[in-house]
C-alpha cells in the first residue's frame, strides 16, 4: 500500500510570494491534515479536510488555506510568503480523522522563504 | 501559551539503558495521549498512545505512563538502541470530530550511543 506522498519536497520562494504543496493521501483514507513544523515552535497542526470539507483549523492567520478534492487528494496553499513561514509543511491522512491521533505522515515538503 | 510541555530538549542514552520523555498538560479536556518517532527527513510515526482511564501501557520496549491527576505522561524506552536515535514528540487530543484540539510537545532529541 503506497504511503502519503507529498510535492514538491523542497522548493525556494520569495517573500511576497504564494505557494501550493500537495498531498496524496494513502487510499482509502477521507482526512488529510496540514502541519508546520519548525525548530523553534515544533510541531503545529494547520487544519484538516474530511471527505472535501475543512473539518477543524489550528491557530493560524488566513494566509494559510487548503482544499481537499474528490479522490481526497489535498493541496495548501500560503500566500503573501513571509520569512517565518520558512518550515517542514507535513501532511498526514487518516482513516478515520486527525483527532483520532492514528496519523500517518508524509515526508513532508520543505519551503524556504528569503 | 504551550499547552503541551515536552521535556528534556535532548536526551543521550548508552545502548541498553533506560530513555525516558516526559510531557505536561494543561487542558483536563485532553483525552487521548499518542507519541510519534521521527527520523531525519521522514516525517512522525505514530508509536504508542494511551488514554486517561489507563495508568500505563506497554507495547514491546515502549510504555507510557500517565499520571492523572498531575496531569502528566511519559514515555519509556527499555533497552534503548542506536537505532532508536530520533526525535520523539508527545501529543495530546480532545475528543470531538469537528473542534477538537490536537497539540504537540516540541520533542526530544533522542541518541542512543554504543
């Protein structure tokens, strides 16, 4: 069974810029969750899609949004780049939804902001 | 506010020896504990959870502990291995499909030498 396959796995952009990562989730599974991770805030839950509706959001501005298609395909999407948001973006998908903690992530892609 | 906190930053055990991680809560909403491994350039592997009806939990050299009424958890790891060396995080959830709360410790480094 393949596993969560996330694109681009490293890219470069500049501040002032958007970007669009993506995450193929393992088959069968309906949620898809986003996260951020950096060294000095650790690990931090974005928001997740179930079945092609955002089903709970973390703590972050409204730069930051996603979408979940049909085939539970995901994609995030960050505007405006600031040079915070340089981090290890995860995804990981669930069969039955994140708050269940049974996740299974990606390896994530990496965004460098300068 | 950190509601999840994660201690120590880093932790280097000889081979054999006892790895121990340690994680505070705020929130008496929390209801389900899980911790993750990660190795480097993979993303978090679920490893072992527990929930608050339950004092401890043990699967192969991993057991969690869970204190209640301190409002703390820890993982154990016996007869640590070299290839145990990744970071570890500690999460904690409350229950509820649409809002949740899903919050992760900051990790702990782990090296395990020969």
């Amino acid at each position: 069974k393949a596993g969560v396959t996330q694109t681009p796995r490293y890219l470069i952009k500049t501040r002032g810029q958007q970007v669009t990562l993506s995450c193929s989730p393992i088959s069968g599974h309906r949620s898809v969750s986003w996260y951020q991770q950096t060294p000095g805030q650790g690990l931090q839950f974005l928001f997740e899609y179930f079945s092609e509706t955002q089903r709970n959001k973390g703590n972050f501005p409204g730069r930051f949004s996603g979408r979940q298609f049909s085939n539970s395909r995901s994609e995030m999407n960050v505007s405006t780049l600031e040079l915070g948001d340089s981090a290890l973006y995860l995804c990981a998908s669930s069969f039955s939804g994140a708050n269940t903690g049974e996740l299974f992530f990606g390896e994530g892609s990496r965004l460098t902001v300068l | 506010q950190q509601q999840v906190k994660q201690s120590p930053q880093s932790l280097i055990v000889q081979k054999g020896g006892i790895s121990i991680i340690n994680c505070a809560y705020e929130n008496t909403a929390f209801d389900y504990f899980p911790w993750y491994q990660q190795f480097p350039g993979k993303g978090p592997a679920l490893l072992i959870a527990i929930r608050p009806d339950v004092s401890e939990k043990k699967e192969g050299r991993f057991t969690i502990s869970f204190n209640k009424s301190a409002k703390q958890f820890s993982l154990h790891i016996m007869d640590s291995q070299p290839g145990d060396s990744a970071t570890y995080f500690c999460a904690a959830i409350s229950s509820g499909a649409g809002s949740y709360q899903l919050t992760f410790g900051k990790g702990t480094k782990l090296s395990v030498i020969p």
